[in-house]
C-alpha cells in the first residue's frame, strides 16, 4: 500500500447541559416517552416566536473560553432552511455567518507528542428531532427537537486516526469538566462527522469524504483507520476517490456508503427575522470566564504537585472527574496520596467494574476508604485483612466497625507479643539452630508460628523484629 498525506477534519455537535431547549420553554430530557418534552413552538405552530435561552449562551461562552477561542460579544442567529421530517419547521436555527467562537485550539497528545488542533469556529443551533426506521414505516420523536446544541468545528489539522481518537477525547474531556455538557456519546449528547481525504500530492488536498454519527471514541479512530485504508486501496488501484457520505458499520469495521454529493446543497442561508442581534454584557461574558471550572490539564499538575502522583495516575484519575472527584475527597482524611490513588484505581475501579457501577454512584462516603487507608498505615490491621475489610465495607459498612466486630486489630503491644514469641521459640529449638546456622529462612517459619499463635492478630513487621532480637539473645 503506497503512503498517501491523510488530512483529516472533524465536525462535533454537542447537545448543552440547560433544563429546557434552546428557543422553547420545553424540558431537555432523555429517555423519556416519546412527544412528552415538547411544545408548540418546538413543533414549528403558526404564530409562535422564538426566545433564546440565557444558560445555553453561558455555555457556549465556556466552551469557546475552555478552547482558547475569540468570542463574538454580538449573538446572531441564521436560518439555515431545508425540508426533512425531522425538521418541523423546515428550517433550523443556527449561526452561519457570526459563529459565537472561532479561532480558537485544543492540544492533544499523541504517542508521547505534543500537538496544536485548530478550531475554525463554535457556534450555537438547536437539534431536529429523532427518526426511527422500522418495517411498519418511519417513526418521529420531538423530544429532541430544539434541544442546545454548539457544533465544534476543527480545522484540518490531524492526520492519523490516533490523533482523531485523541483530539476527540480531549474536547470530550474539556467540555465535561466545564459542565458544558454530558457528553455521553451512546446517549447521541456528543456526535462526531469526521471529514478524510488522502493526496499523494502534499500541495492539494484530496477528495473528501464524511463519515457520519460516529457513536465513541473508539469507533471514531476505527472508521477513519478503516477509511484510510479504503481510500488508499482505491487509489493504488489507480481509481478515483468520490465524495461521498458514510457510516461506519462495527460488525465489518469498514465505512459503508449512505450517499454520493454531486456538490453543495443550497441552504438559501438568511438572517433569523424573529430574533434581533443580542449585544452581551462583557462584564456578564467576564464573570463566567472568571468562574469556568478548573480543566483537565490543570488539574493532573495539581494532582502531581499536591499529592506526590505521577503523571500516569493522575492522568487516569482525572479521565474520570467522578472518580477524580471521589479521589480528592479520600484526600481531605488521608495523607498518602499514592496509597490513595493505589486503592481508588485498584481495588475500588475493579470492584465498580464488578458490579456495573459508575463513581458518580459511589455506594460508600470517600470517608470510609480513608479510614481503611489509615489503619493499613498505621499496623492495626494487616494489607491482607485490609481486603477483607473492603469488600464488606463496599456492602454499606464502616471499615472501623468491621474491625472491631471481627476483632481483627493486630497486637502492637510489645510485652504481650513478646510472649508468645518466646513460647514459640521455646518450641521450636530447630529453628534457633537453622538460624544460627545462617538458614534465614528459619524467620519465615517462626513469623508463621506467632501468626498462627495469635490467630492472626500480630503485627507481622513487629513480630520479625522481636523475633530477630531474641534470637541475637538465645
């Protein structure tokens, strides 16, 4: 397969995180019963009038301010017109002309490399609604119709699949950590249409195809994999590249064709007559910059500066904010931030997996991890009869309350276990010989012995170091 210039560009739509729509005072909702969340004006009834909604715009402010983009203080709105039956109206309400942001950029990492991705703009539109294709006919839910959207657009700066995934998880990331929106692609509150072209000639570009509804991050570094490969076959077979609309099909990992584009669709764009120009505050602008929610990137360095984690644990505790956020509460009671981290990305994130469970559904207060944490350090209890503490604490119990229930605290006392090291020394007189012999295995066994002794309660590191010192007197 010859090597081809991949450019790739990718067009998000984010729904936003607002309790009614965007121009309708109708609930934002999912999983409700279908044509329950909606009203007149969702539904395009004669004689209703738009009105934007003040929250949506606070959120594409912190969008575009999260992305280093310029923001517009002046809000223009466009209609963008067209028939189709999602589109009651036939026609939707956008920004075509006056994006709310543009300019702007993410940086992604990328195989231990640093890289800059262009966003030529963000701008504001409300959704369609949701067609369902079945053998009795078409069905319409408006549920969806009207709900805030920003479109995110990228530049066409990435050119490998692993930096498509990439840059899609860390606007997926950012836009999560700034409350902008959910952004639960399998919900549909985060679509990616991903635009490729190949070129054997680094001065032009190729002919560009979409791919559509990409559905997770995963599946987005597939299909342009699987489209790259498809085009580059095509073109060492000396063919041509058409433009064209795709989807990706998960059972055959390949791109599969929807249409051909003959060329570009007049949307016959105007401005919105029934909403004027909107001039914003730019003290208002000003406090929700000097509000925004602390970002991914910063908040791994304070993670690494505060509490002593490497870069990859507090990467992977911050790709989660619910578990990032469990994490720091753990923190507020302990001070070993890595035995923290340790137990919140070991034993805790397997027992989650388990058992179906997201950190947003912790089941037990950080308080409790805390306390199971200090006793470990303290010698109390043992790393072994930490785990069993664990899971009956992840039933709803306190770890201090299982300890003493159980009668699990280890003997610190040195008088008390000093006893019982001298009894099992006394015997065991083969011991005392293999070790004087220069057999340290023989500490092993007589640890053993006052384990077993003290049905489990000794302190293990004590016990070696009292056994050690008799052992230097006999």
């Amino acid at each position: 397969m010859s090597q081809y210039d991949v450019t790739i560009g990718i067009e998000i739509h984010c729904e936003l995180k607002t309790k009614t729509k965007m121009f309708s005072s109708a609930p934002v909702s999912f999983g409700e019963v279908a044509n329950t969340s909606v009203n007149e004006i969702d539904l395009g009834h004669p004689g209703t009038l738009p009105c934007v909604n003040k929250e949506a715009v606070a959120l594409a402010i912190k969008a575009c301010t999260g992305t280093h983009c310029t923001i517009d203080p002046l809000v223009r709105f466009d209609r963008k017109n067209y028939y189709y039956s999602d589109l009651p109206k036939g026609f939707q309400i956008t920004q075509q002309f006056y994006p709310i942001g543009k300019d702007g950029y993410v940086e992604i990492e990328v195989d231990g490399e640093t890289k800059k991705v262009g966003l030529e703009r963000i701008h504001m539109e409300e959704d369609t609604a949701k067609q369902f294709h079945k053998e009795t006919g078409t069905y319409i839910d408006f549920n969806r119709a009207g709900v805030p959207l920003i479109e995110i657009v990228s530049k066409p700066d990435m050119h490998s699949a692993k930096e498509a995934a990439a840059y899609v998880e860390t606007l997926r990331k950012i836009l999560f950590y700034l409350n902008v929106s959910d952004v639960k692609m399998e919900e549909g509150s985060m679509r990616c249409d991903v635009n490729i072209s190949l070129s054997d000639d680094p001065e032009k570009l190729g002919t560009k195809v979409e791919v559509k509804n990409l559905n997770s991050i995963s599946n987005v570094q597939k299909a342009v994999q699987a489209e790259i490969e498809r085009q580059s076959a095509l073109l060492d077979a000396g063919e041509k590249v058409e433009q064209a609309t795709r989807r990706f099909d998960e059972a055959s990992k390949t791109t599969v064709l929807m249409r051909k584009k003959e060329g570009t669709v007049d949307y016959k764009y105007f401005p919105e007559p029934n909403i004027f120009p909107i001039q914003l505050d730019s003290a208002w602008i000003e406090s929700i910059q000097n509000s925004l929610e602390e970002l991914p990137d910063a908040r791994i360095e304070r993670f690494m500066d505060s509490f002593g984690l490497n870069e990859y644990d507090a990467s992977t505790l911050v790709a989660d904010r619910d578990m990032a956020d469990f994490y720091e509460e753990v923190m507020k009671t302990t001070k070993d931030g890595k035995k923290a981290a340790n137990w919140v990305l070991g034993d805790l994130s397997a027992w989650m997996n388990k058992h179906n469970r997201k950190f947003d559904a912790m089941p037990v207060p950080a308080s409790y991890l805390s306390s199971l944490i200090e006793v470990i350090q303290s010698g109390k209890i043992s790393g072994k009869q930490g785990k069993s503490v664990f899971e009956k604490m992840m039933e709803g119990k306190d770890p201090l309350q299982v300890i003493q229930e159980e009668g699990m605290e280890q003997m610190s006392d040195d008088s008390a276990l000093l006893a019982i090291v001298d009894s099992v020394l006394d015997a065991n007189p083969q011991s005392i010989a293999d070790y004087k012999n220069g057999k340290d295995r023989a500490i092993g066994f007589l640890v053993g012995q006052v384990m077993k002794a003290s049905k489990g309660k000794a302190n293990p590191k004590k016990t070696n170091e009292l056994i050690r010192e008799q052992l230097q007197k006999r």
